[in-house]
C-alpha cells in the first residue's frame, strides 16, 4: 500500500475511534452491552452522522490540499442560507431591501464560536455605539440646556438570564459610570408568580408594561424613567428550567415604545443614522432547535445562538443574527482587517512621526464590512461551519413544528414521572413548557446521582439481554441564573438538569425514573 498524507489522517482518525471505543469499555468493566441515554441536549447534545460526515470530509480536503485551498473550493452561503431559514428570514420580504435586489442572509447573519461570542460581541457593540449617539447628542445640547443633573441609563434583564450576560452587563455598567455625569444601572424585569407567591421565572409582561410607562416603582419614592433605557436582554429559554419567556410579546411592546417615541418631532436627529432607543437582544441559547423561532415576529434587533446544544451541531460554533439596518450602524467593540478592511495606506513618514491614528490626515484608515458580516473574524474552523449547516439542515428536515412538539411531551412526561419519586422537587414545575426538566432531591448531592446514572446502574440490567443504561445529564449550580436563584430561595443548591430532544423515547424516560429512584432510596439507605 502506498503510504499518503491522507492514509495517515484516516489512519489516525480510526485509531481514535478504537482507544475511545476502548477507553469507554474500560470504564464500563468491559462490558459491552451498554446503552448510552442522552439527557443532556441542552449542554452537548450528540451529532447526527450529517455532521460528522460534513466535519471528517472537509477535514480530508484540508489535509489534501492545504487549509486555504480547501477553503475556496467549499461555499458557505448554504450555511447561511439554513441558518436563515431556522430563524424565519429565508426569501424574506419585511425587510426595508427594494425588490430588485436579492435577500442575502450574509447581511444579517454572522458565523461564529458560540453563544456567548455572538452575545457579548453585539452587546458591547450595541451599548458602545448608543454611548457614542448619546454623548454626541449630549454635546449638541449643551449650549442650549444647562443641567447639574445626573443622567441615568438602564440595562433591563430577565431575571431568568444567563450569569455570562449578567456579568457583562454589571461589569460594563461599572466601568462606564461617570461620576456626577453618567449613572448605569442593571435592572430585572419581575417575573410571574405562582401558588405562594413565587417567582416563576417567566416575564411579567404587566410589569414590563408599567415600566414603558413610567409607572413602575423602583425603592420606595420613584419610579424607573423609561427614557432611560437603552436596552433590554432576554434569555429566551434558560439553562435552569423549562421556562419560555414571551419573547415576541416584548418584542412587540418594545416595537410600541421605539414607534412611539420615533413619531417625537423632538427626539428626531437622523434616522438613517440613529440607533432605536430601546435596543432588544435576545439569547436564544437553548431555544434555537428545541422550539420554532422567528425573529421578524419577535422584532428583536439582535439573537444570539449556540450550535452544540438542541441544534446538535459541533462545539465551537454559533451564529448571531442582526438586524440589518442595526448592523450598518453598529461600531464593532473589537474587530480585525476582515471585519474592517484598510481602506487608506499610511505613508512612511505618518507612521512614524504622526502614527497611525484614524483622525489624523496621513493615518491609516478603514471602513467596516456591511451588515453583520463586520462581527466575523478571519479565522474560523471551516469544518465545523460546515457541521453546523448539516446539523441545521437535519433540524429542518425533521420539522421544527415537529421537534417543538415532541421536546414539549417528552417533557411533560418526565416532569409527571417525577412527581411520583419521594424527595424530588421539579423546579419551576408550574411554568415549565419545553424539554428542559430540573429538580432537586431532598438532602441529597445531585452531582453524586449524576455521577451514578452517567456510570450505570448494574443493579436494573435486565436478566434477559443484560443491557446496562448509561444516562447523561447535567449539574446547574445555583449561580448559572442568580438572579433567579435568589428569588426562589435556591440558595446555592444545585440542580439535576435532563434535557430531552425529539431522539429521545418514553421508554428512554420509564428507564431514567426507574433509575433515579431505585438511587434515590439507596442512597436514603447509605445516608442513614
């Protein structure tokens, strides 16, 4: 056999198959009749063959003919393509683009790493740019207002959202504060309450109302100025609970406001130019795959999405949707030469003695990339963009309807089953309406139970083909959604996370509860 490059990578690739294969034997006592249970879709769920086969086959090519040329023989607009079609804009017609000219999804879609690239990237970007509109406005006023008042500008959260979108936001409110000038403010929205009045987790849309009004009160003496609010961040679905917050309906009280104020003779600079003033991000982290998503009928400005999770496609991908007129005026937080290509060279002597400012005569200068493409960097894993598309197009010919429907009666089976096992307690068991179930289990470390379903149980193989069900799932620390932990009384308790998706069957639900209690009463049993 003649020995290739490409012998070698497949060589390699088998190899790896086998010591994996022969690592998960190991940790099964050799035993190899062992079923693998997938409960943990909203962490890492496992790829169809579509994708591997995508990934393996580039791969292949780059080790042919090199990273670059493998590069320009694939297109990715069919990637772009599908994404655009998951989210409802595929052959779109509500957008402002005239009828002679073809939709691209490039203009509103950016490929990259994960959810929370895509998060941060448009929300530094978007507060950024309405920070610069702000003190420009700001600057235009002076001579004609003089005003020792402090201007307060508020950031509007879920309480269900996400610690990484948390922390950006506390953290770029503290360090854009000015003193006696600028006062940020990070603010949540309050969410339903339930049978003894706890929170649910779920946005209050009354609330939210009373806030667009100004009514809504905040201490004891005022109430939250709704001119202050430059944006609000909804997590969609969280990673703690099964909640669905009613994102098209605070899309479209957002919509209301922005309107409103638009037709303000007085509020009026450039249009063209000029940022809404209630900007609306949404992190469709785990809704993206699990239930249909449509972001012209959620009017939001920016969604922030994951591939690895009910997507099912590889780690390290995402996508960020922005809407396109937002995205031509957005000023990227960070950027690189393909997200802002040079467009004047500077001269020898301006580099060294004037430097390379933009403003100054002989300096470099660059323009940004249209739409959303400006959020893309140069380099990117080629391979796995092309799993991302395999594993959308696989969501799509499955039928999102579909997939919605069976993650929802999944999860309501399980959360039914669970109500029959003693000490578990399904958080957020009223308002829970997809296929994320969490509970908790009296006086008893999840992680431990974790552990033991993900191990095996050898005590509930069945005698008659002695089959041993490996179930994985995920541990959600209290501090993963803090606010809303806190408003629960969660404490720092952690929760057993199963995630189920539309591959996932009854049976697999009947064996899981089999399962957990018989570890339930044993360790009941061991803790006595």
């Amino acid at each position: 056999m003649i020995v290739t490059r490409n012998n070698i990578v497949m060589l390699l690739l088998l190899m790896h198959v086998i010591s994996t294969s022969a690592m998960m034997a190991v940790n099964h006592h050799k035993n190899n009749n062992i079923r693998h249970i997938h409960f943990n879709n909203a962490g890492a769920s496992p790829s169809p063959l579509e994708v591997t086969n995508a990934i393996i086959q580039h791969l292949q090519l780059e080790t042919e003919v090199g990273g670059y040329h493998a590069a320009s023989l694939v297109n990715l607009d069919k990637v772009y393509s599908s994404v655009a079609q998951l989210i409802g804009i595929n052959n779109d017609t509500t957008t402002n683009t005239p009828k002679t000219t073809t939709y691209n999804p490039r203009d509103e879609i950016a490929l990259v790493e994960s959810a929370t690239v895509a998060w941060t990237r448009v929300f530094y970007s978007m507060l950024e740019t309405k920070k610069h509109e702000l003190m420009s406005l700001q600057h235009q006023k002076k001579n004609k207002v003089s005003s020792n008042k402090k201007k307060e500008l508020t950031i509007l959260v879920s309480e269900a959202e996400y610690a990484a979108n948390l922390v950006a936001a506390v953290k770029f409110a503290r360090d854009h504060n000015i003193l006696n000038t600028i006062q940020w403010r990070v603010i949540a929205i309050p969410s339903t309450k339930s049978e003894g009045d706890i929170p649910t987790g779920v946005i209050d849309l009354e609330a939210l109302r009373s806030i667009l009004k100004g009514t809504y009160p905040i201490g004891e003496s005022s109430c939250i100025d709704p001119s202050s609010i430059v944006m609000v961040c909804i997590t969609h679905i969280p990673t703690n609970a099964g909640i669905i917050n009613p994102v098209n309906e605070i899309g479209q009280m957002i919509h209301e406001y922005n309107s409103h104020e638009n037709n303000d003779e007085s509020s009026k600079i450039n249009d063209n130019t000029k940022l809404p003033k209630i900007m609306y991000l949404v992190d469709g982290c785990q809704s993206i795959g699990q239930i249909q998503v449509n972001v012209r009928e959620m009017q939001c400005h920016a969604l922030a999405a994951t591939g690895r999770k009910y997507l099912r496609g590889p780690r390290g991908t995402g996508f960020l949707y922005v809407q396109k007129s937002i995205a031509n005026i957005l000023e990227p937080s960070h950027i690189d030469h393909a997200a802002a290509p040079v467009v004047r060279m500077p001269t020898a002597t301006s580099a060294q003695v004037h430097g390379l400012e933009e403003d100054d005569e002989f300096g470099l200068s660059h323009t940004y990339q249209p739409g959303a493409r400006r959020f893309e960097f140069w380099e990117s894993n080629i391979s796995t963009r092309l799993g991302l598309g395999a594993a959308i197009d696989v969501s799509l010919n499955v039928g999102m309807n579909n997939i919605e429907k069976k993650c929802a009666s999944l999860g309501t089976k399980l959360r039914q089953q669970l109500h029959s096992i003693q000490g578990v307690k399904v958080y957020h068991d009223d308002s829970s309406a997809c296929g994320i179930v969490t509970f908790s289990i009296d006086d008893m470390d999840v992680t431990i139970i974790k552990e033991r379903l993900q191990n095996g149980v050898e005590d509930l193989k069945d005698s008659s083909d002695d089959v041993m069900c490996c179930f994985y799932l995920s541990v959600v620390p209290a501090s993963s959604t803090p606010l809303d932990s806190t408003s629960t009384g969660l404490g720092d308790r952690r929760l057993l996370r199963a995630s189920l998706s539309y591959f996932n069957t009854e049976d697999e639900i009947d064996l899981f509860c089999k399962a957990l209690s018989y570890l339930v009463q044993v360790q009941s049993v061991v803790g006595e």
